[in-house]
C-alpha cells in the first residue's frame, strides 16, 4: 500500500502516533510536499502539540503565502498557544482537561464529574462510547473569546476540542452541565462521523449539517422541550419567519443573538420529529451513513427511506398539525 494511503487507513483507525510517524518520513523524502505538511500540522494540532503544528504550518505558509485555510488555523493556534501558556491539566480515562489554575483550580473536579457522567448517560442513548480521548479547555470570558473568536451569545463550543468560558459556574451548576453535556454531545457526534480529518468517503471530511449536529446536542441536554420550540416556530409560520433546513448546514456562529435563537430553535424542532417519527436508533444510524456517504441527502434516503425534501416537508406539515 503506497504510503499516502496508509496515513489514510491510520487516521481512519485513530493511530494519530503511527500516522504522524509516516507522514515525518514522507516528508524527509520529499520536503516539498505541501499537502503532507498541511496534514501533519492538522495531526499535530488534533494531538494538541501546538508548537509542532505552528512550526509545520509556518513552513507551510512560507512557501505558499496564498493557502488561507492553512493561514488561518496558524493564527488560531498561536492564539491558542499564547493563552495556553501556564496551563494546568488533569486527567480521566476519556477526558484531559487543561485549564488556569490560578482560575479555575476548584471548578476542574467537577467538570470532570459531570463529563464523566455525560459519557455513561449519551453512550446508554446513543449506543456508542467514543475510545478517542476528548480534550477540555475551561477559559475565562477573555480568554474563551480571543481564542475561539465566538459571537457573544456563545457558551461554549466544540471545534474538535471542548472549550468553555468556566468563570462563574461555581453557582451555577445545572447551566454548567448543560453546556458541557450539549458540547460533549458535538463530540461523540464528531466521533461517530469522523469528522475533522478525513472521513471513510473517498478520504474527504464529512460535513454534518450544523442544524442536526445543533439539534441533537439540545435534544441530549433536555434544557427545552420540543413541544415548548415548537409553539414559537408555530407563531412565526403565521407570521411568515421560517428557515429551510437547507439553509442550516453550516455555522451558526456569524448569525445575532435573533437569527441564532431561529436557528437553534428549527434545529431542536427537526431533531426532536426525527427522533419521535424513527427512533433514536434510526438517529444513531444516520449518522454512521453520514459517515459512509457523505451528505445528507444520501444518508436520509438510506436510513428514511425518503428523500431529504419529503422529510423537510413530513417536519412542516407537523408543524401546521399541532
């Protein structure tokens, strides 16, 4: 098997080690070879060996100065190294939490209690325990949104790695499991999908429309039900302000405070009739056709037995029903 493609089936079985190992001597054999530097500093930067991504990336860059996707995960890791430094970190058998000891020194234990928990409860509804460790940031407010760049309605996000602005949870224990259950949920949809790197289709990254990756987190945190979302998409149907799930495939995160409460409001709503009308289990294998299949429409077609369209439209009309 030519080597790019055993880096390949490495990613695809989690050995990040073995795959970064290969692509260093593919590298040393050909020093030229943009794309498989590009790959490495992603690997390393999943590893969260920030200096090893930003040193790879930067070599990167020095050579093709127009690559602004490269480009811009160099300034969020330099970002995130500078916040980083001084960094405390603890350990389980499924979480490493990094935090600032001098902040959060008597919030981490608990963080870790209530992910811990989250694993056992998600993986009983999901039937799937992830075996990729998740790594956990807990931020101050300034650090969280330096790094992460996040709208100020934001309480937390998964982009790969948890990161959470912790100050002020030590009162507020149920709003910190909820965001912490919501954005462990991203993680094992993550997992599932096998975004991020390359997925098994054709060794391209699998794009899960952000309203059902948004919409299954809520369902799994139980914050709102889906009877209480639906009675305000209801009022806003009779006053014509209703979002296609087409138009909810990517983020979120540039929309205001209005347009986002809209968005994740549609999203739980979709989730919630999909979850009702086939079962969390028909959810679950959705998810793993994403994977194999790689967009949603397939994937619907395959595990629904309809089309992406009909099911727009069995959501709408049960909408108008209720």
């Amino acid at each position: 098997m030519p080597p790019r493609e055993q880096v390949l089936l490495l990613i695809q079985q989690d050995n990040l080690d073995e795959a970064i190992r290969l692509l260093n001597q593919i590298i040393k054999n050909t020093p030229n070879d943009l794309n498989a530097m590009t790959l490495l500093g992603t690997l390393y930067y999943k590893q969260d060996q920030l200096n090893e991504a930003i040193t790879v990336w930067e070599k990167v860059m020095k050579a093709d100065p127009s690559n602004q996707l490269v480009r811009e995960n160099l300034e969020k890791a330099r970002r995130e190294a500078g916040a980083h430094a001084g960094f405390s970190h603890e350990m389980t058998r499924h979480f490493t939490i990094k935090f600032d000891g001098a902040e959060n020194r008597h919030l981490y234990q608990t963080v870790l209690g209530i992910l811990e928990n989250a694993y056992g409860e998600i993986g009983r509804t999901l039937h799937y325990f992830p075996s990729r460790e998740v790594i956990v940031y807990l931020y101050t407010d300034r650090q969280f949104f330096d790094v992460t760049r996040a709208p100020a309605w934001s309480g937390g996000i998964f982009d790969g790695k948890i990161r959470i602005p912790a100050k002020g949870f030590e009162d507020k224990l149920d709003a910190l499991k909820r965001i912490l259950t919501h954005e462990y949920v991203h993680s094992v949809v993550y997992q599932i999908t096998q975004q991020g790197l390359h997925g098994k289709k054709g060794g391209t990254s699998v794009q899960v429309p952000v309203w059902l990756n948004e919409g299954i987190a809520q369902y799994l945190e139980i914050s709102r039900t889906g009877d209480e979302v639906n009675r305000l998409i209801k009022e806003r149907i009779k006053r014509g302000v209703f979002i296609k799930l087409s138009a909810l495939h990517g983020s979120f995160m540039g929309l205001d405070t209005i347009q986002a409460a809209i968005a994740y409001e549609e999203s739980l709503s979709a989730v919630s009739f999909l979850i009702d009308e086939y079962g969390m289990w028909r959810f679950k294998m959705l998810l793993e056709d994403l994977a194999t299949k790689g967009t949603i429409d397939a994937a619907i077609s395959s595990t629904l037995s309809i089309s992406y369209d009909q099911f727009q439209s069995r959501w709408e009309d049960s909408l108008r029903e209720r």
